[in-house]
C-alpha cells in the first residue's frame, strides 16, 4: 500500500467514513430518501413555498371526506373551515382572501390556485376517533396561530392542566404526521407525473361531479 493511500484511508477513518475493517460506517441513502430529507429540511427552514405546496395538497386530499393519514394507527380526517388565504409570487393577483363556511372548496378559490396562488393561511378541523381538533396554520413555519381543543372530561384542575397539555401535543404530532404524509408524496415519482396532473384537473374542475361530502361535514361541525 503507498503512502498516499494510507493517510486517504487514515483520514476517512479520522472523519468516521469507515471503521476500523474499512468498511463504510453508513449506508448510502437511495435517491427517494436523499429527496425527503432536503423536503424536509426546507420545510423546517422555513421554505413559504414548501408551506403552500402543503397546505394547497392537504385540501385537494381533504375534499373527499377520506382520512388523510393514519395517526396511532386511526384515520385522521382534515376539514378547511371559514377563512383561507392565498398567495403567489407572480401576476396581476398575488393575494387572494375569502371567508364562508365553504370558501375554501370554492370554485372562486380553485381558480385562484389554477392561476397561481397557494394556500398560505387557514383554518382546519382534525378528526380523529370521536375527538375533533381546530387549528389555524401558517405556511410560513406551519406555525400554530390558534388552536381548539376538544372538550376536556376530567374535572379536577390538576388534572385538566394535564389533559390539556395532552391534547396539545396530539395535535402537534397529528400536524406532524401530516406533514411527513405530504413529504412522502411530495418526494416521491409520482409527484410530477400524477398527483400534480389531478391537482390541476380539481382546480379547473374537470373531475366531472364533485363530492359533497366536504358540505356534508361543514354543516354537520357547524352543529357540535
């Protein structure tokens, strides 16, 4: 073995490439999970346009009235309440804002997305199980802006404040979740090729006859 072989293979033993029988200490990530990470760290950077991209395919998912993910191996159902608001980077329009029961399944907002514009802001409702969780999220950092959590059952104030907190970390986790569902297909070869297409085809309405039961569910969490 010559000399500069030696210290190369002295450094990737001092940087921890290899181990000491000079194999390689990692195994190399395959492309899929090499994409994931960088999705996932521009989203915790901070990345508005991950943010919208997000929040734009959790509402086309949501529509159908289907879970969204599995959370503790339960479905877990999103619902886009009241206010939305949208953004883009580019045109005649680059802020777009509307409020109703139903404004964000809208036909007015839809088209917004077709021209452009992301979501950037709204108000969600989470089901899972028999609880039902509302949160208002921001594309910029998926901060939490407010939250409503289900009613409480104990009755004892010591153990309220821990209930409490409970639920809040559910929510954050069911957040999470729903992130790293996105970033799964976000990451993945079907992105480009499929689920953009149907994207598009659900903002121009060319679906045909759309569901209703994103109506349905509105009318019936207007009435808990």
């Amino acid at each position: 073995m010559g000399k500069r072989e030696q210290a190369r293979e002295e450094a990737a033993f001092m940087r921890g490439d290899v181990g000491v029988d000079g194999a390689a200490t990692e195994e190399k990530q395959d492309a899929a999970e090499v994409e994931r990470g960088k999705a996932r760290e521009a989203l915790l950077r901070g990345k508005a346009y991950l943010g919208r991209e997000f929040l734009t395919w959790l509402l086309w998912r949501s529509e159908s009235g289907e879970p969204v993910a599995a959370f503790e191996k339960t479905g877990l159902s999103v619902l886009f309440l009241g206010r939305v608001v949208l953004k883009g980077i580019s045109g005649d329009v680059t802020e777009l804002s509307a409020r109703g029961a139903m404004a964000p399944y809208s036909e007015q907002v839809r088209q917004g997305m077709d021209r452009g514009l992301l979501v950037h802001q709204a108000r969600l409702m989470l089901t899972h199980g028999e609880k039902a969780y509302e949160v208002t999220l921001d594309a910029e950092f998926l901060d939490i802006r407010a939250a409503k959590l289900p009613a409480l059952m104990s009755e004892e104030d010591d153990s309220r404040t821990g209930e409490r907190l409970y639920l809040a970390e559910q929510l954050s986790a069911m957040i999470t979740t729903l992130v790293e569902a996105f970033i799964a297909v976000r990451a993945g070869r079907t992105w480009s090729k499929q689920v953009v297409p149907a994207m598009k085809e659900w903002m121009r309405g060319e679906e045909g006859t759309r569901k209703q039961t994103a109506l349905q569910r509105a009318a019936s969490a207007r009435k808990r």
